[in-house]
C-alpha cells in the first residue's frame, strides 16, 4: 500500500490541528532552515531573504496525491556503502516501492481526467503500462537520457545475464506494444548512446533506439546565453574578481557524503596550491552540514538557490557523475572534475560515454583520488580554458513541440 502522509499533515488537511504554526512556518534542524506551508490554491511559492530582498528558495505547486508516494530516495541511501551504490541491484530490490508508486498514478488518473501523461525516466509507469496496457487512458510520452541495463564488470555471468534479462522484456514490451508510447524521446542524440550490446543475441543499443525513439538533443532546463555576462553574474552572486570559485556538490542525496568529506579534507592542501581559492561545498537535503568538518575559509551550505547559475560563474566543480550537473557545467562551459559512485552503471557507463563525446570533465577514480591527488587535480583544473563540443540549446524546443503535438 502506498505510505500514508504524516500524521501532522492530515490533522492540519482535516483542520483539526491543535497547533498549526508548530508545524507549517520556518523551523530549523540539523540540516539547516526549512520552511514549510499549506497553500491549496498558490501556483508558486518563493522564500524571501528579510535582509537583503533575494529569493533563497522556491518551489512550484505539486499534485497532493505526491504525499503518497513511497520513498525512493531512503531505499537508494541504504542500499549505499561509502562511495559505492550498485544501482542495478538497488533497483532490483524496490520492487514494492515501484509497484505502490505506480498504483498512486493509477488511482489519480482513474478519479482526474488529464489530457496528457508525461513520464520523464517514470520507470514504473512505463513497465506497469507495459503489462497492463488497458490502463491507458490519455496520450503518453515517454522520456529518457539512456536506454539499456549495463552490467557492471565484476558482477560475472549472472549480472549479465540480469541485466540481458531486463533488457530483453523491456524490447519485448516494445514489440507487442508498439504504440502504447505515443511518444518515445531520448533526451540526446544518437552519438550519445553507447556502442554495447543489450545482451547475448540482442541487438546493439544505438541501432534499437534509432529505430523506436525520437531525439531532442540535450535539455539543460536554462538557456545558458540567458546568464549573460559571466564576469557580470560572478558579481551578482558574490564572488570577488580574483578569487578562484570552487563549488562541490553531490546533488540531492545522501549518497555523496563521503565524497564530500574527501574534497574537504584536500582543502587545505589546494588551499596551499591556490592562495585564491574559494570552495563551497552544498551539502544538500539529506547530508547534515554539522556532520562535515570544518576548516577556515570553506563555505558549506545546506541550499544554494538556482545553484545552476553558481556552476555558470564557477571557476572549478567537483561532482558525482550525475548527467544533469555535468551537462549543465558542460554547457556552461566550465572545468569539472567528476567521481562517478562505484557500480553505477549508468554513470560509469552511459554518463562516461557522453562526457568524453563531448571532450567535457577530468574522470577521477575516488579509490585512487586521496586528499593530496584531489588538491594537485583542483590546483591543475582550475580556471583552465575548455575546449568541449556545444551543447545544442535546441532540445526543451524540440521536445515540447514533438509533445505538444499531442495535446
């Protein structure tokens, strides 16, 4: 069944919460400030800094059935170890949590009539749709920015054969229903998908893919021309004209502590190297800043507002090797280094493969990487000048129009 909403949150829904602002409003915990509000009719809510007008976060109105949704992102932290997440396996093993997440579209879609269903990677929509096809009951795009299980080398014969397996009834869904996807978009070009195998007497992946999907080229989520003036938005956000900017992030899990803990303990030594250097590290939502060490001169935050444009004004990131921010710093044109997590394919694999198309990014293997190599690798990276393919900027253009012509 789907997890039901917090107690909390169905007194203050019914209107029988004997102390709403305990609750709603700002509070603080260990991983910073959070502000929470129930605002049924908003579109947009924006938190305003009092002291000096900035906007320091921001969020769109949600559907209230997301509520019900089972958590993914407590499954993926505890089926990490250091830095290390087997993604395959992980996913393998949240078989529940997908079946219960799907049913919650299930029920929505049955009770709302909406014009247009959007899956962006909603894998458990898409197999679900696949085995009970009569539940479809709009038109349906699907989007992706990789196609294929990869089987991590040291998983053997039966990983392959996992992975083969997967592939071959997400092909065999294709086939028997050729047009449940009114639209199949992979969110790249061709060049951008690997060369592999699905499998043992599967076909290759690129040629598949050509054949059963559309291609937008990438889609940013900005138009990096509309940052302007990086000079200009350096000064905007905060950041003198000779320091060196040095921004860490792992994105919104918990899986990148230990990465962040390595950058921070070579702070000192790049410190050393780069007498400029500036370094931020985002700790994001479920990483505890009191949890990280401290040093003179590092910066850690819990929340960076738009945190794309600092990556825009930045000097240096250092990342995990999530698509979405190594294509962002890609497209911005900005010097990264990238930690892809052990036994994730995707990011060994498929993000490895379109980061070195594009020539973006320095690879550094985390087992290899000690603080004094992680230093040598900032001071040498640094403000350096990039030569990386494009970025088309004309994918989100591309995409809406193909969708929209479902409507």
């Amino acid at each position: 069944m789907p997890h039901r909403p917090s107690r909390e949150v169905e007194a203050l829904v019914a209107g029988r919460h004997g102390d709403p602002f305990a609750f709603l409003g700002m509070h603080k915990a260990s991983a910073g400030v959070y502000v929470r509000a129930m605002l049924p009719d908003a579109e947009r809510m924006a938190v305003i800094d009092t002291a000096t007008g900035e906007i320091v976060a921001q969020g769109e109105r949600i559907h209230p059935a997301s509520q019900w949704l089972a958590n993914e992102s407590a499954h993926v932290a505890s089926e990490a170890a250091g830095h290390d997440l087997h993604c395959f396996q992980a996913w393998r093993r949240m078989d529940e949590i997908l079946l219960a997440n799907f049913m919650v579209f299930h029920d929505l879609v049955r009770e709302e009539q909406y014009d247009l269903w959007i899956g962006d990677e909603a894998w458990e929509l898409d197999y679900y749709l696949h085995e009970n096809p009569e539940q479809k009951r709009a038109p349906y795009a699907w989007l992706t920015d990789f196609v294929g299980w990869l089987p991590m080398p040291d998983g053997g014969e039966r990983e392959a054969f996992l992975t083969a397996d997967y592939n071959a009834e997400m092909i065999e869904h294709i086939a028997r229903y050729p047009r449940l996807r009114d639209r199949a978009i992979f969110v790249g070009a061709p060049e951008d998908i690997v060369a592999d195998r699905f499998g043992p007497n599967l076909p290759p992946i690129r040629e598949w893919t050509e054949a059963h999907y559309d291609f937008s080229g990438y889609i940013t989520g900005f138009d990096p021309r509309a940052l302007g003036d990086r000079e200009a938005l350096r000064a905007k956000l905060g950041y003198a004209p000779n320091e060196k900017v040095c921004i860490v992030t792992v994105g919104g899990s918990g899986v990148g502590a230990h990465l962040l803990r390595r950058v921070i303990a070579a702070y000192p030594a790049a410190k050393a190297l780069v007498p400029a250097l500036r370094m931020i590290v985002v700790a994001g939502p479920r990483i505890d800043p009191a949890t990280l060490a401290a040093h003179d001169g590092l910066e850690v935050r819990a929340y960076v507002h738009e945190l794309y444009r600092h990556l825009a004004a930045c000097d240096l990131a250092v990342v995990q090797g999530g698509l979405t921010t190594c294509m962002e710093l890609t497209a911005n044109r900005r010097p990264f280094l990238y930690f892809p997590l052990r036994h994730h394919f995707e990011q060994n694999f498929h993000v490895r493969h379109r980061l070195e198309r594009y020539g973006a990014g320095r690879l550094m293997d985390f087992d290899r990487s000690q603080p004094e190599h992680i230093a040598a690798a900032i001071a040498q990276e640094i403000g350096r000048e990039v030569d990386y393919r494009p970025v088309d900027a004309g994918g989100a253009a591309r995409a809406a129009a193909s969708i929209g012509e479902l409507l």
